[in-house]
C-alpha cells in the first residue's frame, strides 16, 4: 500500500508532540521509538536511536520544544522539510532561556510491519551567532 500525504503529515504532527514532551525524559523517551528508525542517522554523525537518545537525555535541567511553522512533506521520495522553532525552556521555572530557528529535512521509510519511520535528520540553524553560540552553550552544559 502506498504511503499517503495525510498518513505523514499525521506522523509529523505527533512526531514534533511527542519529541517536545517525551523524548527528554527517561521514564518517557520509548515513546520515541513510534517515530526512530533504530538505525536513523544524524548530520552531525549520530548514529543509532540509543545514542541519540543518550544525547537527548543529557540536559536535565532543560527541555527542548520543537514547534513546526511551515512543513512541506514529498510523498514520493518520503522526505519531509520542516522550518521549525526550536524553545529551550528552564525546567524549574518554565523560564525561555533560547530560541533559534532551523530547518529540518527528514528522511522516511517503512519498518517490517509498514509503520513510518524516521531514517535520518539534517539540521540546519538559522544564521544568527549569537543565538547559535547560546544553543551550543546550553547544548554543552
């Protein structure tokens, strides 16, 4: 059966809600593997689901909240493009310490029983040093 433009655009929608409320926390983060292909790759040369969400689990006193403002989704190649906003907000406090703009590209497939996956992600940041020095401050702990 082939894939439709609704089915990805409804894994998207639940890939980016799923991403900002459970794949930073431990007790949460197998929620993610609805939407990681357990080999996906990275730009940045992460490989493996595990790693990544080692990575993503490195950061306990922020979380990091991805809001989708524009996707366009290739049904054909299963490619999605998001320009996203990227929060990273203070647990504690609820308090924004960063947002950066970005642009994602993701790259689909289908597992053994047919479900979407995500296979690899690049990323790219807006052009703005200062807010990319700030991430990367944050990032770094």
């Amino acid at each position: 059966m082939a894939v439709t433009y609704e089915q990805i655009r409804n894994f998207m929608q639940g890939y980016f809600i799923a991403y900002s409320e459970d794949c930073q926390l431990p007790e949460r983060q197998y929620v993610m593997d609805k939407y990681y292909a357990p080999d996906i790759a990275f730009d940045n040369g992460v490989s493996g689901r595990d790693i990544w969400y080692r990575i993503c689990l490195s950061h306990p006193t922020w979380q990091d909240k991805v809001e989708p403002r524009r996707i366009c989704i290739d049904v054909e190649n299963l490619t999605v493009s998001a320009m996203v906003t990227a929060t990273f907000v203070e647990r504690s406090t609820g308090r924004i310490l960063q947002q950066i703009g970005m642009n994602a590209f993701y790259s689909l497939k289908a597992d053994d029983r047919g479900d979407l996956k995500i296979s690899r992600l690049d990323v790219f940041l807006e052009s703005n040093l200062e807010k990319v020095q700030t991430m990367m401050k944050y990032l770094r702990g």
